[in-house]
C-alpha cells in the first residue's frame, strides 16, 4: 500500500476511533447508517461506490472522494468505469469540481499503482 494510501486510512481510523469514543449517539447513528447504505442489496456495492463518487465530486470533499474510489477499487471497478463516473459528476457538478477531479485521478493512480 502507497504511503498516500496507507496516511489517509490511518488517520480516517484514528479519528473515527475518537470521535466514536465520545459516546455520542447521534454520531454513531450516522456513521451506522453511512455503513449500512454502501453494503450490498438491491444495488451492488460496486454501483453503490460509484454513485457515492459522484455525490463526493460534486459536493467537492476530497476525504469522501478518495474513500469511494479505494472502496471502488476493491470492488473492482475499472479506471475506465471510474472515469467515466468522474465525467458525470463533473458534468452535473460543473467546472468547480475540476480540481477535485485532478485530486481524484492522482488518487486512482496511486491505488492502481499497489
């Protein structure tokens, strides 16, 4: 795994773990809720990670868009099929979300390149 990689997983760990310690029980419900919706069911997780690609790009958090593409990637979605996905979110999203587009190409090289 790319030290890239291997950086944002442990911090998303880390501070997840502190967040979750809090006991907060609005927070934990959201996180679980977050966990349910992306496990598989009428929708494959595939096509789950894909649309959560999209919601990412567009709403322009880098954080979600790396998650989603390294979930992608361990589903098996393809570079095509992502850019392709990326394509749309950047159609709907509008050039504002370009740069977020150049993160997220930098990022599936990364994942692609382990």
């Amino acid at each position: 795994m790319s030290q890239k990689v291997q950086e944002f997983n442990e911090y998303r760990s880390k501070m997840n773990e502190k967040i979750l310690s809090n006991d907060n029980k609005i927070i934990k419900r959201i996180f679980n809720l977050d966990t349910n919706a992306f496990k598989e069911g009428h929708l494959p997780v595939k096509t789950k990670e894909l649309l959560g690609l999209v919601a990412s790009a567009v709403l322009r958090c880098d954080d979600c868009i790396a998650y989603h593409l390294e979930t992608a990637h361990k589903s098996g979605v393809t570079k095509e099929e992502v850019m392709e996905t990326l394509s749309i979110a950047t159609l709907v999203g509008g050039t504002i979300v370009i740069p977020h587009l150049r993160k997220a190409y930098e990022y599936w090289e990364v994942l692609e390149s382990n």
